[in-house]
C-alpha cells in the first residue's frame, strides 16, 4: 500500500521550513563545536581541577540533550499532524474506502 494514496496531500498544511532549518542548525552544533578540537585542546581554564580539555566536552553532554529536545520540538512544531493508523483518532472507515 502506498502512502502517497494513505496521505491527502490538499489537506495537509506545508512544513515549516524555517522552524526545520533551525532545528537543523540546533542539531549541527554539537557536531561542529566537538569536531573542532583545536577550539579546546588546552589545560587552562580548570574547574575544580579539571582541565578545560576534559569539562568542556562534558559540558556538551548536557548542551547536546537540550539542542536536541529543541529540536525535536521544533519538528513536532513545523510539520503538520498526521494520525497513524490505529492510534486515537484515526477513523478506520477512510482506510477501508467505506
């Protein structure tokens, strides 16, 4: 079965691309901000004795689970609702064509 022939394309609202293109950015950081090791392979400033080298990455443990829940509500915020088959709300008789 085709989802093309599942979806009513006319009645449902276009995506949000500048909420998805946010959310993209929100989801790059991390990667950028890690990958660029030359940004933070020092020792000074410590904090409570560990070297920036070692906090900084672990800083982007907690930074990297809120841009992605902020993200994540992004998505849900720019596309349209689609209910699943089988779901609350979800009339069966439109699957069956009755």
């Amino acid at each position: 079965m085709s989802i093309d022939r599942d979806v009513d394309h006319d009645t449902v609202p276009p995506a949000n691309k500048g909420l998805l293109a946010i959310a993209a950015v929100l989801l790059a950081l991390p990667m950028i901000a890690l990958a660029w090791v030359s940004s933070y392979s020092r020792k000074d400033p410590e904090l409570w004795g560990f070297p920036f080298f070692i906090w900084y990455q672990f800083l982007w443990v907690f930074l990297c689970s809120a841009a992605t829940y902020t993200a994540y509500r992004l998505v849900l915020k720019a596309r349209p609702h689609r209910p699943m088959p089988g779901h609350p709300g979800h009339d069966s008789r439109e699957e069956n064509g009755r």
